[in-house]
C-alpha cells in the first residue's frame, strides 16, 4: 500500500482552514451578542425610574419629573456620544468628560424634584454620596455635622 505524500502548501491550506474554522466557531457567541438590541435612552430612563420610585418612594409626580429628566438627559448624552463617534474621537478623556458633564446635570435637575433625603439616597446609589452617613434617627447627614452631633450628644452625658 502506497502512503499519500501532502506537499507543503497542502498542509499549509488544511491549517489555515482549521484556523480558519476554530476562530469563525469562536466568534459565533460574541456575534449573538453583539446581536442583541442596545437599550434605548427611554428604556434606560424607565428602567431607572422603576427602581428610584421603589427606593426613594417617589410621588407621582416626582415619578413624572424624573422620567422627563432621565429621558431627555439620556437621549443627548447619546447624541453627543454618537456625533463625537462620528466626528472620529476617539480619546477616553473627551467622553468620560461628556458623562460627567451629564451626570451634573442630571443631578442638578433631580435635585430641583426630590427632597433633601431622597436626593442624598440617590447621590449613595450612584456612589456619589460617600460624604453622608445615616444617623440613629435612620436620616441621612454629612458625615461630619453627625460626628459633631454625636460629640454633642457625649457632652450632654
């Protein structure tokens, strides 16, 4: 029986078909996800207005006002990112700048619609309240007026 000699460039193609076939395999499940539908800034907002009404306990229409507020921000923070995009910017800087400047005002808005408590709960859920701390009376205060609270209070003792 005779063997079958392959040639150099017939190995060369059977490897690059099976790489070929491994990394088209691979990509198959970062393709599906690249697949799925980016929220929209409304869907955004609602989702976030659902959990701010369970965790604030906003009123109606603080419930109206933030979705007014989370949508519109949401929708040209998304403008301005896609025109950067398109304006080929590609600098981390010049977008983490754009959020930050959104965020503020975000927070400025917000602030006009809950009360003092609401908005420093908001402020913890973002992870931009780290500056108050909740008293015994289950209230939020800056974590140094509840310190001279609590010297206060030893005073008094």
């Amino acid at each position: 029986m005779e063997k079958k000699k392959f040639s150099i460039a017939t190995d060369k193609r059977i490897f690059c078909i099976a790489i070929v076939s491994f990394l088209a395999f691979c990509s198959i499940p970062s393709f599906a996800q690249q697949q799925e539908k980016e929220k929209t800034p409304e869907e955004v907002a609602a989702t976030e207005v659902k959990a701010m009404v369970s965790e604030l306990k906003l009123s109606d229409s603080q419930e109206f006002f933030c979705d007014s507020i989370l949508t519109h921000n949401y929708t040209c923070m998304k403008n301005d990112f896609e025109n950067l995009q398109k304006s080929g910017m590609q600098e981390a800087s010049t977008y983490q700048f754009l959020k930050e400047r959104w965020q503020k005002k975000t927070l400025e808005a917000l602030k006009k619609v809950l009360d003092d408590q609401q908005y420093i709960k908001y402020l913890r859920r973002i992870g931009k309240g780290k500056d108050y701390k909740k008293g015994k009376d289950g209230k939020y205060y800056l974590k140094e007026n509840l310190k001279k609270e609590q010297e206060k209070e030893g005073d008094k003792k």
